[in-house]
C-alpha cells in the first residue's frame, strides 16, 4: 500500500512529464512558425502559437522580429527544460533517504533555469522593446511580467542549500556511529 505522499509524487512526475511535452510541442510549434514565417507568410499567421503582436513586426523589420521570435523561443525552450529537469528529480528522489547530491543538483539547476527564464524575459524582452521603440516606433504591450521567475529561482536555490545542509549533516551522522 502506498503512502499518501508516494501517491502524491506520482501525480506530480505525470504533471512534470506533461508541463515538459506542453513547452516542448510550444517552443517546436514556435519554431516551425518561426520557419514557416519566411515560406509562407499567411500560413504562418493562422498557426499554433502565433503572437500577432510579434508577427506585425516583421512588416516593418524582419530583423527586429527574429530577435522577438528568437527571445519566444528561447524562453519556451528554458520553461521546456525545467520541467524536464523537475520530472528527472522527482524520478531521483527516493523518500527513504531524500537528501542527496543527485536531488541537491537538480534543485540547483532548476533554479538556475528559473533565473535564466527571468533574465531572458525580463531583462532582455525590455531592453528588447526599448530598441524596438526607438528604431520603428512600435511599442509591444507591457503584459511580459516575469518576476514570479526571479522569486522562484531565490526561493528554489534556498531549497537546495536546505538539502546541501541536510546532505552533509546525514554524512555526519554516518561518520559518528
């Protein structure tokens, strides 16, 4: 009989799983518009994940708009990764004995992903949009709020050093018996 925590660690592996495949057919479906925008123009517009605010750019500047696709994609690619990497340490984490340098790693690669995920949304989008402004007078809507992302990664990379702690007090208490 599974334990409920054991029940709950197996609907979140399948959520991980699942948020790891949604950004992943996200960022290819990107890609593919991404592509498919040079082919064919009109096609391109009715696809899967289009942001008609980006794909107006490109009548004014296709330069500008493949920093704007490149910046989408990247950032699908990021959220994509993450997930990824919480399923990988929800497969590692074993509750007998929770604290190790595997579960320890991973946290702090989720956390760095996470930073990675606000600097390239947050920072480079604006720096992005200030350019964008400057050289073409368009002006994207200010709805690109990351910093939930930069609080995550703090609050995660905290999380890691808690087992990193825990890591080296159970090596301890090996040692002292």
């Amino acid at each position: 009989m599974k334990t409920r925590t054991e029940k709950i660690l197996v609907v979140l592996k399948i959520l991980a799983l699942l948020g790891a495949i949604k950004y992943s057919i996200d960022c290819g479906a990107q890609l593919t518009n991404f592509v498919a925008s040079f082919i064919n123009t009109e096609w391109a517009k009715r696809t899967y994940e289009v942001n008609l605010d980006i794909f107006n750019i490109r009548e004014k500047s296709i330069a500008y708009y493949s920093y704007a696709m490149c910046l989408t994609i990247a950032v699908s690619a990021l959220k994509a990764t993450i997930w990824y990497v919480v399923y990988a340490l929800l497969m590692k984490l074993k509750l007998k004995t929770p604290f190790s340098m595997e579960v320890e790693k991973k946290f702090e690669s989720i956390a760095f992903l996470l930073l990675a995920v606000w600097i390239v949304s947050a920072i480079f989008w604006k720096i992005y949009a200030y350019y964008l402004t400057q050289d073409t007078g368009i002006q994207l809507p200010a709805n690109n709020s990351s910093d939930e992302y930069f609080f995550m990664a703090g609050i995660v990379y905290i999380i890691s050093q808690i087992f990193k702690r825990g890591i080296e007090m159970q090596e301890e208490n090996q040692l002292t018996v």
